[in-house]
C-alpha cells in the first residue's frame, strides 16, 4: 500500500512518487515500461505462431527428421553432454516462439502450437468451464485463453485432430529438459526396435 506523505499544504505525494523523483535520472529511457503491454507483446508472438501453426507443422516435422538423422553424432557424444547446449538453444527458441516452459514433454503439435503451459491451471486437456465470452481466460483477463487458440491452431494443421487425443498429466520429474532430445531418442530406439529381425509387423 502507497503512504501518503504531506509535502505543503493543501497537496500530497504517494511514497511511490517521492521513490521515482528520488531516482537517478539519465537519458535512458526504456522503449517500453508498462507491464502490461509487456505481457501483451509477448502474447503477439505466441499468437503469430499460432496463426502460422500450420508452417511450423511443416518446420517442425523436418526439423525432427533432420535431429533424427542426427543420432548417430548425438548418440557418439553422449545424450547426456549435449543436453545442456541443447537445451540452451531449445529453451530460447521455444521461449520466444511460444512461451514455452520447458515442461520437457512437448505437444506443440497437437495443440495448434499454443502451449498448454502457459494454461494458469496447466491444463494438459483443456479448455476448462472458465473461457470468457470474449474467449479469454477467467484468471488471466487480458490474456487469450490457450486453449481456445489451441482449437484455432490446430485447425489450420494437416494433423488437425491430433488436438482430441487426451494428454498424459505432466511429468514433472522431465521439467527443465530437452523435449527435443528425448523424442528423438525415442524415435531412434523405436527405429532401431522395429529394424531387428523378428520384430517386424
Ligand atoms: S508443451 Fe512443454 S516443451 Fe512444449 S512449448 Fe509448452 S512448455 Fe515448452
């Protein structure tokens, strides 16, 4: 709560005002100090992905090949060095791109490429009873509801019904872990199961 303090009469100053003259003053001024346009400008690039799920299907499908493709020089190294650079890149990419959380088990793909992390309830199967009319989140006002626009993403996709699968909860024993590794991992190994002789469907 801001005090109140009596500067001369008849006028006074908030404790939040005497703080900002206080301030040192310089010639730098931030391009942008309101929180809340902060917020919003992140949501922009979050939203343009999701306007754009479609290419980055498309991407992300190739991408994964050529990290598949990778294994050998990833399974030479050791899963376990690469994953700090990994990640590194990982968790800056997918935090610009679409807010990500590293929650290590991503489902970009089925969700219209809006992530369910950034759900304040972290639904995995959403929406919950609360989207607004306006079709924003009943916790988060100003704040589209994910997963409304996880219905529109998905719909511009090829894989438009991968949306109606139900999601596991969240491991959050994989939290703060490359997504992108494990899948191709698990790729790898299943590639590798059904190349062995006898193992054939
Ligand atoms: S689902 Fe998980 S890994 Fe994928 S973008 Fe969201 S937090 Fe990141």
């Amino acid at each position: 709560m801001s005090e109140t303090v009596p500067v001369k009469e008849g006028s006074a100053v908030t404790q939040a005002t005497l703080v900002k003259k206080a301030a040192p003053k310089s010639d730098y001024k931030p391009a942008d100090v309101s929180p809340q346009r902060r917020v919003q400008r992140s949501f922009a690039v979050r939203l343009w992905s999701i306007r754009h799920s479609r290419l980055l299907e498309w991407f992300y499908s190739r991408f994964a090949d050529a990290f598949l493709l990778l294994h050998p020089l990833w399974k030479g190294i050791g899963y376990g060095r690469v994953e700090a650079p990994i990640k590194f890149v990982e968790k800056r990419v997918k935090g610009f791109m679409f807010d990500c959380r590293m929650c290590g088990q991503c489902i970009l793909s089925s969700t219209g490429m809006s992530c369910p992390m950034n759900c304040p309830k972290q639904l995995r199967n959403g929406p919950c009873g609360g989207v607004r009319a306006n079709g924003n989140c009943e916790v988060e006002p100003d704040m589209p509801c994910v997963w409304v626009k996880a219905w529109e993403g998905s719909q511009n996709m090829v894989n438009s019904d991968k949306i109606l699968t139900v999601q596991k909860p969240v491991d959050q024993s994989l939290r703060e872990t490359s997504a992108w590794l494990r899948v191709t991992a698990q790729a790898a190994a299943a590639s590798e199961a059904a190349a062995k002789p006898g193992t054939a469907a």
